[in-house]
C-alpha cells in the first residue's frame, strides 16, 4: 500500500468516501488522485459552509468583518483547492489510464501537499485578519497593511500560501500531464480506456496543460518577486516592475481568466470521452470527432485574449481597440460553445442515452456551463460592462462556472469512482444528488444574475439597501439545496459497497 | 427599446433570457426523450444532420454580428467620443478616489448638459459607479491606482438625487464608500 492511500484511509469521516481498496496493480494511477478528490472535497465543504454563513451574515446584521472574512475564505477555497483539485484529481486519474502512465512519485505528492498546505497557509492567514477576497484585488493586501486593517505578518503567510497553490496550478499539474503525455514510458497494466492525443477526450487535457504553465508563468515571476521583496531578501527598489498596480492585475487576469477557460477546455474535453460510454445503442463514439476537436481549437485561440474584457471600464487607461478585441473574441468562445452544443446533442439525438446518475451529473453539469457561457458573454460585451461590471452578475458567473465545472467533474468521479475505490454507489442517490445539485446550481445563478441586474454590488456587506435583501434569501434558499445535495453525495460515497472481485466488473475506460 | 436592452442592467437580463430559454427547452427536452421516451437509435440521415449544423451556425454567427453591430453606439468610448466631438461644451468634473470616500469637483449637473468624469484612484482599485435615482446602474469606472485617469462623458436626462458607490472591493469599509450627484432641470 502506498504511502498516499494510507493516509488517505486514516483520514477522519472523509477518508472512508475515497479511501481505495481497488486492485493493488492499479495503485499507481489511483493512489495520489483519491488524495486529491478527497482534500477537494473536505475543502468543498468548508466553502459550503462560509458561502451559506454569507447571506447569514446580512440578515442577521453581523458585523461587515465577518462577512469580507468569509466570502475571501469561500471564494479562494471553492476555486482552488475543491475545484482545481478536484478537476487534478480526478483528470490525472482519467488521463493516466487512458495513456497507461502513472500518477506517482514526486510531483504528484509536491502538487498535493503545495496546495493543500498553501490552503492552509492562507486560511490562517485569513483567521489572523486578511480579508482581500479571492481576487487578491493588488495593491489592496500592501495598502491594507499601510492602513492598519491587517498585519504585514497575515499578508507574508497569506501570500506564501498562494504562491504554493500558484506552484501546483502552474507548474507542477502541468508539468505532470505533459510528463504523462509527451514523456514516460508506457505501462501495460496501468492501461485502462487506450485514447491518442488527437481523441476529443484527450486534447483538451493537453491544451490546457499548456495553457496553464504558459499564461500562468508571468504571474508566477511577478508574485514571486512580490513575495521575496516582503520576505526582505529582495529589496523593493528593485522590482517596481513587479509591485506596480496595473502590472500585477495584468499578470493576474492573464491567469485568472485562463485558469477559468483552461478548466472549461478541459472538462468539454472530459464531457467527450464521457457522453459515448453511456450512449444507449452502445457506439461509444462522439457524432463527430473533427466537430468536436473544431470546438476545442476554437476554444483555445479565443479564450487566450479575451481576458480584457476584465478592463472594459477602465477607459481610456485600457484603449478601446483591446476592448473591442476582448468582446469579438468573448464571443468566439460562444462560437466554440455552440459547436459543442450540437455535437452533443447529435450524439444523443443519434445514439439515445443510458440515464445513470454520473453522465446526467456531465450533462446537467454542461447545461450549467452553457447557461453560464451566456452571462459570460453579455457581461463581455462592452457596453453591458459598464452596467455590469463589480455587481453581483459577476460574482454570479464566476460562482456558476466553478459549481458547473464542479458538478461535470464529480459526474466524471461517479463515472470512475468504482476503478478508483473499487466500490460501487447507489443509482437513487445518485440521482437526487443530480436533481437537487441541478436546481440549486440554478436557482443560485438566477438569483446572483437578477441581483446584479438590480445593482447589488459583489463582496459588498451591506444587502439591506435598495431592497437587495430579497436575493440574499433567494441566494440562501437555493445554497441549502445544493447543500443537501451535497450531503446525499457524501452519504453515497461513505456507503458505497466494496465489489465483489470478479462478479461485478468495473466500468471499463 | 435598444436603450433599455444596450444600457440597463434588466436589458442584459432580458438578452440572457433571450438566449437560455431556448437553450433550456431544446437540450432538456432531447435529453429527456432520449433518456427516458425512447432510446433507441435515431434514423437521421446525414444530410439531415448537415443541413441543421448548417441552420445553426449560421444562426449562431448572425447572432454573433448583429448583436454586436447594434451595440456599438451604445459604447461608452463611442458615446464620449461623438459628445465631445458636439458642439455643446462638457462639463469636467475632477474625481479622487481614496479608501473610503471620494473628492468631487463638481457635484450638481444639470439635465441635457454634456458632464466628462475624469476619476483616479490614490491608493487601491476603487470603482466609481453611478446609479439612477430608481435604483439601477448607470455606469461603473474602475479605478487602478498609477495607470492614469477613467474617463467618460455622460449626459444626464432625468432631474434627481444620483447615488455613487465602489464597486471594486477596497478593504474594511468598501460597502460604506459612496456619495450623491445632485443633478437639476435645465436652468435655460
Ligand atoms: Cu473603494
């Protein structure tokens, strides 16, 4: 047993829902990932929990501190450590078995430990009083030294911490899935579903590779410089191209926002490999391929450069001709989208569809996404940024594409979660889970996007103005629901039964 | 109509709708008949499938272009461009953003005149965002720090108390940074 899986065993409650007892040869395409899902979702958990403290907050008239605590706790916990790693979890996992590579040694371990430690790191740093939200919102975290809202001791931990969830984003998840897919050697056993790269269900797993360590990598010089300046080892005279304000947040959006499109790349790219396994006439095959590989390029080439729609409303100091470059190619992505749209559809109209809980999970999860695509865009175009920009239809969109990411992955995890563990979930709650994770997710964004249609600022402490309140209960009504469907998850994974070796067989990938 | 759909928040509300209703009603419903009616594989030929890839995607560029084409004179550069190239004079207004409030040169307008806010922020990003005395948002300019000022020219057509607020979160007391433009009916 391997060093990962037992300690995955001897966590607490979420250890018995990921723990794997699957076959030992396959150990090393599961061990690291079942860590990986597992922090996820105790991680997931916790940002449950602050999200819905949040409304709270407001209607019981708490005080502001605490709601900038928790909405920078539940924004930085929701997108890095559950969905990224979650999304490195169960991808590393789908990859290495479709190429027969493992997922061992020390970059998976580092990328493990970086980003459930820089987590940590940055949640203390948070409880010690650093409230910059998720956005890092630069140069706020030095001037709120400046200004006494928080300690320079707060903002070194907490900027060490990002730095680590920076590393495992940028370099060391990358770096493992190029490793996987351009580099090791081959091993028969580990072989599980054989995919080429030029397989729609892989593609999109090397494209975003790339596009991590590459739009990622100036944002990596610049915090790094940032952070060896407030370790005192490098002078501040030295990197003023580093600390100043509109470098940092360039180098921020360029990552931010293709961390963002190279996490939907590589879920559309998941979606494909997943939909055909569960095609009623058993073709196991997407309607077309080029169509598919098409939506993916499409995808890539407009998502790099369409991170200025973050800039819009800075005019003239963004110039309009990047304006307009930002909102032609924010809707090139729909391009891409709506590509994706009909070939799926297609296959389904096609080839009629199995209805198990993990591909409703994929396609309840895409419908999310596509919905969400729409707010993307509008909130893209220039003129509706200047009415958009900073309220509540933003924070809406960010959260919808996570929790819609979130979802496509957990039905990829329901999908391979009998190879993992070597145990199998109830359909029933499989279901629920699907139904109210769906309706939730839904409610949610609607309530987020009429807010900001109403006005309502985002990471604002003060609902009770203008008659916002009304969606902070629409916000809080629908955050239940998804977290009971979360419960019912955790309650499949903690009494899923073990299978019984040789009489049910795994689900084949 | 444009003016409400270009430059209201409801008008992106309504053009969202526009969009994933239809989205909603066909993918659900192909996914509940195929699932739960009837699964069995389809006879579709395949000039059928091409000739609705090509309905759709000539849709979905159609789309693309005209909404995009309309929008444009409802750009703020756009806009600021064509009111400062008119005859009438814009009233300058000088704003300074610093946590937690701002520093106005001018805050009575009146209805009709041309008014080109030019706002920087001192110490951390800052928005400056105008709201109608009904509620919704007018504008927002986001404010960086160092890169120089925002600016755009608006003209206001309603009499009323306008309420300014941050829209970029600025730290401890961001949802307390706001302040009031008072604009009057036109005095000729
Ligand atoms: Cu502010």
């Amino acid at each position: 047993m391997s060093y990962a899986t037992s300690m995955v065993a001897a966590v607490p409650v979420f250890g018995r829902m990921f723990k794997v007892e699957s076959e030992a040869e396959l150990e090393d395409i599961n061990a690291w990932p079942a860590a990986m899902i597992m922090a996820s979702f105790i991680w997931f958990f916790a940002a449950v929990l602050l999200g819905i403290s949040l409304p709270l907050t407001q209607m019981l008239g708490l005080d502001a501190s605490l709601f900038y605590t928790a909405i920078t706790g539940h924004g930085a916990a929701m997108a890095f450590p559950f969905v990224f790693q979650l999304m490195m979890g169960v991808g590393l996992h789908r990859a290495a078995g479709c190429v027969g590579k493992p997922v061992s040694g020390w970059i998976p371990a580092t990328a493990f430990w970086m980003m459930n430690i820089g987590a940590l790191l940055f949640t203390i740093a948070i409880l010690m009083g650093l409230k910059i939200s998720y956005a890092v919102m630069y140069p706020l975290p030095v001037v709120g030294v400046e200004t006494g809202q928080w300690s320079m001791t707060s903002l070194i931990i907490g900027f060490t911490g990002i730095a680590g969830i920076l590393v495992t984003v940028i370099v060391l998840f990358p770096v493992q899935v190029i490793k996987m897919f351009f580099f090791d050697k081959e091993r028969e056993e580990l072989v599980l579903h054989r995919r080429k790269l030029s397989d729609p269900g892989m593609l999109g797993m090397a494209m975003a590779a790339f596009v991590l360590l590459i739009m990622g990598s100036p944002l990596l010089i610049v915090a790094s410089a940032v952070l060896l300046g407030l370790y005192g080892i490098l002078p501040f005279a030295w990197i003023p191209w580093a600390t100043d304000p509109m470098v940092f947040q360039f180098v921020f959006y360029i990552f931010a926002h293709n961390l963002m499109e190279a996490m939907a790349i590589m879920i559309v790219s998941a979606v494909y490999a997943t939909l055909p396994l569960y095609l009623a006439d058993g073709t196991r095959q997407l309607y077309s391929n080029k169509l598919a590989n098409l939506a993916l390029w499409i995808l890539l080439v407009t998502s790099v450069t369409s991170f200025f729609h973050h800039f819009y409303t800075m005019f003239p100091a963004l110039p309009s001709a990047l304006s307009y470059h930002g909102n032609i190619m924010s809707w090139g992505t729909g391009v891409g989208a709506a590509i994706t749209i009909f070939t799926i559809t297609m296959t389904i109209v096609k080839h009629g569809l199995r209805a198990e809980a993990g591909v409703m999970a994929v396609l309840m999860g895409f419908t999310l996404y596509i919905l969400d695509g729409v707010s993307a865009i509008i909130t893209s175009t220039v003129a509706w940024s200047y009415q958009l920009h900073g309220t509540m239809w933003q924070a809406g969109h960010t959260m919808a594409v996570l929790i819609a990411v979130a979802m496509m992955w957990m039905g990829v995890l329901l999908h391979h979660y009998p190879v993992i563990t070597g145990r199998v979930l109830d359909k029933t709650r499989g279901m629920w889970f699907v139904i109210l994770y769906t309706v939730g997710a839904m409610g949610l964004a609607y309530s987020f996007l009429a807010a900001g249609a109403a006005g309502m600022p985002r990471r604002f402490a003060s609902w009770d103005q203008e008659g916002w309140m009304i969606y902070g209960y629409l916000i809080l009504f629908f955050g239940l629901c998804m977290t009971l469907s979360m419960l019912i998850f955790f309650i499949d994974v903690s009494k899923a039964r073990r299978i019984n070796t040789g009489a049910e067989a795994a689900p084949a990938e | 109509m444009l003016e409400f759909i270009y430059q209201s928040g409801w008008g992106a509300f309504t053009m969202l709708l526009l969009f994933q209703i239809p989205f909603l009603l066909v993918f659900l419903t192909v996914i509940y008949r195929k699932a739960y009616v009837d699964t069995s594989a389809s006879t579709i030929t395949d000039a059928k499938i091409s000739k609705l890839r090509g309905g759709w995607l000539t849709l979905v560029i159609a789309l693309f272009l005209v909404i995009n084409i309309v929008g444009i004179q409802y750009i703020p550069a756009i806009y600021t461009a064509k009111a400062a190239n008119s005859s009438v004079a814009a009233v300058d207004v000088a704003i300074e953003a610093q946590s937690w409030s701002y520093d106005m040169s001018v805050r009575e307008f009146e209805v009709g005149k041309p008014v080109r806010f030019n706002a920087v922020s001192l110490d951390t990003v800052h928005g400056f965002a105008v709201y109608h005395p009904g509620g919704r948002v007018l504008f927002t300019m986001m404010l960086v720090p160092g890169v120089g000022e925002s600016s755009l020219i608006y003209t206001f057509n309603e009499p009323g108390t306008y309420k300014v607020r941050c829209l970029e979160y600025c730290g401890a007391a961001h949802h307390e940074m706001s302040d009031e433009i008072i604009v009057t009916e036109a005095s000729s």
